[in-house]
C-alpha cells in the first residue's frame, strides 16, 4: 500500500489520503475516513499540535459533528463557551457565552446552582472571570468554595 506521510503545509480535503501511525503499524485512509475512524486525534492535530491543516467546510465542520457523538465529554470541553445550550428567558438554544457575557449572574445560578457544569466546560480561567464578575455584583448568590476560589488569586 502506498504511504501518504502528513505534508504540515499542505491544505487536507475529505478525500486526500494520509498515513499515521496506530496500534497496528501505519494506515493509510481518506481524511473523510479518519473523521469517521478517529475524530479526536485529528481534531487535536488540527488544532491542538497545528499540524494538519484542513479546509473549515469539508473537514473541519463535519469533524466537530462527529466529535459530538464520538466523545461527548472531549467535545464539551472544546467547545467550552461555544457550546449551544438551553437557556431559560431564551426560546431557541443559543451559545453559553452569550449569557456568560450578558448576564453572569443568572448564568452563575444556571450553571453552577442549578447543577449545570457537566452541560457546559468552564476553564479555570473562565471560573474565575464569571466569579469575580458575580462577586462585584451580587456576592450573596456565591457558594463559598467559589469566593475561596476568586480570593487565591
């Protein structure tokens, strides 16, 4: 079989073939079939090592569907803030970070009161700009592990 090594400068679409190594030696698949195969390995060397380059509309789009369905957890965690959720005073889903934005303290007692943090990743980063936003306006909704939190920094 013909060996296809990752060309970093290259742009990949879903039918350019790719080599890499697995568990049981080098395979070789379209990109389209590693979405399928392995979907969390090409999204981290799309976006986390910067290796594989990829055109957004075929590849990149479809692989952020597949990550939903593949690992739910990895894909929470990615999407972070971009992730769309059910928000009440809102009548269609919309993106966390537009109540984490707009309104935090709602957004704190929905996420963090209303037992909401496995929908929706929050970084550490995250927790504490939310927190130390909650804290200047409203500190009496705050738990205290999450004053603690804001108070180490």
């Amino acid at each position: 079989m013909e060996s296809y090594p990752l060309d970093t400068e290259k742009i990949y679409y879903s039918r350019d073939m790719l080599t890499l190594p697995t568990d049981d030696g080098e395979t070789t698949l379209s990109l389209g079939a590693w979405l399928n195969n392995d979907p969390v390995r090409i999204h981290k060397m799309i976006v986390k090592e910067k290796t594989l380059k990829v055109d957004t509309i075929e590849v990149l789009n479809p692989l952020i569907s597949k990550l939903r369905r593949a690992d739910p957890a990895y894909f929470k965690r990615v999407m972070g803030l971009r992730l769309t959720i059910d928000f009440p005073g809102f009548g269609t889903d919309i993106e966390a970070k537009i109540p984490f934005e707009n309104d935090p303290i709602a957004f704190y007692k929905w996420w963090r009161k209303g037992k909401h943090e496995e929908t929706v990743y929050l970084s550490p980063v995250n927790q504490f700009r939310l927190f130390q936003k909650v804290s200047l306006m409203e500190p009496k909704v705050m738990l205290k592990k999450d004053i603690d939190f804001v108070k180490t920094f």
